[in-house]
C-alpha cells in the first residue's frame, strides 16, 4: 500500500507543534497555526499558501512555487506535487510559513501578557 502525498504532508505538518488540520472552504483540507491558515492542499496534488509579497516573489523566481493558479499575481502561491522535488519545496515553504506564525502570533501574545 502506498501512502498520499496528502498522507505524507499531513502527517509531517501535524507533527508541528500546536497544527491542527480542517476542512478547507475551497475543497481539501488546511493547516492551522493559533486559527491562521499555514496553507491548503487540494486533493493529493495541490498546496497553496500565502506568502508574504517579497517571500513570494524570491520562491517564484527561484522555482520553488508557481504563482497562485487561480490568483497569479497576489501573495499566494502553488505547489504542484508531481515529484518528491515538489514534496520537499511544499515542505519547506509550509515550514517557513509556520515559523513566520509562530514568531507573529507568539509576540502578539508575549506583548499582550506584558501589558497586561
């Protein structure tokens, strides 16, 4: 038997600290860091995540994503998993969105229980 790549990204990104997983409302499934979307795979062939805007041009011109299928020209981006390439590029950049949520929502927290 041979495992999805969706099992294979949800294990690993379930393995994260704090992720959860939900249905998408677009179709599929999406991974959740503190109630903000790390990003969303559709099926067993396509993730989607949003990037901040200087991130997202850097993974588009090195090959890393393409541009949004459906939203080119906006922060998100797509991964295509066609090969294990493609499984470690989404891996990658779900790991760096997940940091960059971690960072965001634990120093909002921090800042809020220094306040007070």
């Amino acid at each position: 038997m041979t495992i999805s790549r969706r099992e294979v990204l949800s294990e690993e990104l379930l393995s994260w600290t704090g992720v959860t997983v939900n249905p998408h409302r677009f179709g599929g499934i999406e991974f959740l860091y503190g109630g903000k979307e790390i990003g969303h795979l559709h099926g067993d062939h396509l993730v989607d995540l949003l990037l901040p805007k200087s991130k997202r041009d850097d993974v588009v011109a090195t090959g890393l994503a393409n541009p949004h299928h459906m939203f080119p020209h906006s922060g998100w981006v797509s991964i295509h998993l066609k090969s294990e390439r493609d499984m470690t590029n989404a891996v990658e950049l779900l790991r760096f969105k997940y940091e960059y949520l971690v960072k965001k929502i634990d120093g909002i927290r921090l800042e809020k229980e220094k306040s007070g």
